[in-house]
C-alpha cells in the first residue's frame, strides 16, 4: 500500500516547482503551464469522485463525491473558458505529468479496496489531495500568474478547494 | 388641539405599522459571493425572511448547525426562509463549511 509520505512527495514536487527541474530557474510556471497544472489537478479529483461512486455505499461519501465533481467541473469549466478568451493553450509540464502518475497509482490501488477500507482510503486521500493542491496553488501557482483574470479565478479556486479540505476532514472524522 | 391631535396621528401611524410588520415581516437578503454570505451576521425577528442570494458560479447551501433546515442554493439562484424561532442561530455551507453565518433572531 502507498504510503501517505507519497502524497506529501506531489506537494514537495509543486511546492519546488520554481527552483526545480521543470521551469527555468527564477521565471516559474508560465500562464500556459499553470492553466495545464490547475486544470489536471481538478480533472484528477473527479476522477477520483467518478471511481467512488462507482464503489462506495456511503451515503455521506457518495454526496462528497457529488460535490466534488460538480465543483470541480465547474471551476474547470471557467478556466476553459478563461484560456479560449486569453487565447492560450494548456501547456503539458512536469508538474502536470507527476500530478498524472502519481494520482493514477493512487487511484489503482483504491480500486483493491471496497466497503469501509475504500471510503477511508479515499477520503483521506482527499485530505491529503487538497491540502497539497492548496498549498501548491498558495505557493507557487497563483503567486506566479501575470494574468490578472488568470490570477483570480485561481484565488476563487483555493477558497472552494479550502472547503473541499474541511468538508473531508470532517468526513475522514466521521469515518473513524 | 394641535399637539395631542398630532400624537393621536402618531399613535396610529406606529400601530398601522406595528400590524404591517406582524403581518408580512420584512425580508432580510443575504448576498453569497467569493465563498461568503455577506454580511455573515444578520439580526432578524420570528416571522421575518431571510432570502440568500447566490451569486458565485458554483452551487452552495445554506445549512442550520442545530439540523432545523437545509437550503440547496444553486449558482445564480436565491433561496428563502421565514424565521419561526427566537435565537442565535449559526448556519454554514454544507459543500464548504468554512462558509458560516449567524442569524439573530428576536421575539416580534
Ligand atoms: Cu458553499
């Protein structure tokens, strides 16, 4: 089983972005690369949500599922919009990529699970899954955005995500 | 006499309103916008409505922490509540819970 510290790993990957391997040193993320980063993230969490209403019997789990993809959806749905108007296209980086396999593998192995071990899992994945977007997006990804527009739909984006956290941490509680 | 036929106008003047406000009550709006209910902190009487706007383009709810109601808010819909109980009452967002609100209802 992945060990918790992996996930920590994604938010050590973001939170390094703009010293690290995958941008220039000193430049950061550019708009085109933060749209791709954002827009994945969202994508990967319904994912997530999609493969837990596939598995979980909870009705609690099942309505933070619900949640989730209609957030997510519709932030995602604004950043499409938003790029079309900019007239940028998502640029594919290595944030995005590790953002990919890392969830990818995750979600692999929540699909061994059923019953109670799965809604854990899952949630507390999401605790995890949004406190290392938050962060990034804290951190690295809205600091490094010139796009005004850009800029605060990221802002609305971590203020819906912060209650993403808390309504899961409360769940993972509740779940204990 | 002038003043007291001004105090008898007075008189009447406040008990019609007094009828009126028992009557309908008033009603008190509640903008939701960037994640908030704005303003977070509404002072309100029993027989009053509470009517939440939401103006944000994801859907929200307005929530009783005692469990009383449960409002679905919809992006760009508005949602409303007459108030039956004298209290303090804190209400949150069940989809973002660090959305909360309190309302602060008194007797008519
Ligand atoms: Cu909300």
């Amino acid at each position: 089983m992945r060990h918790p510290k992996a996930l920590y790993a994604i938010a050590a990957v973001l939170l390094t972005v703009p010293g690290g391997l995958a941008f220039a040193a000193g430049a950061g993320p550019s708009d085109a690369q933060i749209a791709h980063i954002a827009y994945t993230a969202g994508d990967l969490d319904i994912k997530a949500a999609e493969l837990a209403l596939e598995k979980s019997q909870s009705k609690t789990v099942r309505a933070f599922a619900d949640d989730m993809v209609r957030d997510h959806k519709a932030v995602n749905d604004k950043a499409l919009a938003l790029v079309k108007k900019l007239n940028v296209s998502p640029e594919d980086n290595d944030t995005s990529k590790s953002l990919v396999k890392d969830a990818d593998e995750k979600r692999a192995h929540l699909a061994t699970l059923s019953g109670a071990a799965f809604d854990k899992a899952y949630v507390e994945n999401e605790v995890a899954y949004h406190k290392a977007v938050n962060g990034a997006l804290e951190t690295t990804l809205i600091p490094s955005s010139d796009n005004g527009e850009l800029k605060s739909l990221l802002e609305t984006g971590l203020k819906i995500f912060q209650g993403h956290l808390k309504h899961a941490e409360h769940l993972a509680g509740s779940l204990k | 006499m002038r003043a007291s036929g001004f105090s008898v106008l007075s008189f009447v003047l406040v008990a019609l309103a007094h009828v009126a406000s028992a009557k309908a009550g008033e009603t008190i709006v509640v903008k939701i916008t960037d994640l908030a209910f704005v303003p977070a902190e509404v002072s309100a009487r029993v027989g009053d409505t509470i009517e939440w706007v939401n103006v944000d383009f994801i859907d929200h709810t307005a929530t009783a922490s005692n469990g009383a109601w449960d409002l679905a808010l919809p992006a760009g819909s508005r949602g409303r509540l007459v108030v039956k109980q004298a209290g303090v009452l804190g209400y949150f967002c069940r989809v973002h819970p660090n959305m909360t609100g309190t309302l602060n209802v008194n007797e008519k």
